[in-house]
C-alpha cells in the first residue's frame, strides 16, 4: 500500500468515532408554571436538542411568543435571554441531557417560572 494511501485510508478512519458519536436531535415539550410574580402560566416550550444546544419554541393559546437557541456548555447546561409575552427573560438549563427541568424569570424578577419537561 502507497504512503499516501495508507494516509487517505487513516484520515478517513480518525473521523469515524466523531461522526458515529453524534446523536440525533431529541425533541420534548415542557408546561409552564408560575413560581414568583403575577404574571400568567401555562405556556408550552417546544424543545429541540442538538449537540451544543437547545432550540426553543414558546407557545400561548397557540400563538408563538418566542423562539431562542440556549448554547449548551459541554455538562448540557446553559443560559440564554429572550424576549418574551411579558418583557425580557432569561432561560436557565440545568446540566444534563434530554428532558429536564428548566426555569426562567424576567430580567426586571418580577417573575420567574418553572418548566416541567411533559
């Protein structure tokens, strides 16, 4: 076998574990609740998880409201400010992966909310 074949075949083989490792989107939806404030519940998140990230879809009444990526820090937690139906927020991911809780609150605090992955 040439030089530069064995290197061709050797290159190709060092990206075979990085290709095999990478796992399909994960896809979920969480319910909002109300844990400090006035302001309502009941949103829906749609959820979906890639590597590095997590897409979000807010839903009201069937309105969207928001839509933000949260980039993932390699433990698969992450934060991310939004602006939603009440104002300015920010979302906060826990580590992990796939479904979890999350939480979010109005950067003015007069809110914050919990999400429960359903």
């Amino acid at each position: 076998m040439s030089a530069r074949r064995l290197a061709t075949l050797l290159l190709l083989c060092a990206h075979v574990p990085s290709v095999a490792a990478q796992q399909p989107p994960m896809q979920w939806s969480s319910l909002e609740k109300i844990t400090r404030g006035s302001c309502g519940e009941g949103a829906i998140a749609d959820v979906i998880e890639s590597a590095g990230r997590l897409n979000i879809r807010i839903v009201i009444d069937g309105k969207q409201v928001a839509h933000f990526d949260v980039p993932l820090a390699p433990d698969g937690s992450g934060t991310a400010e939004f602006p939603g139906a009440t104002g300015r927020n920010v979302m906060v991911i826990p580590a992990g992966t796939g479904r979890r809780p999350m939480t979010n609150a109005r950067l003015d605090g007069a809110c914050e909310w919990s999400w429960s992955p359903r």
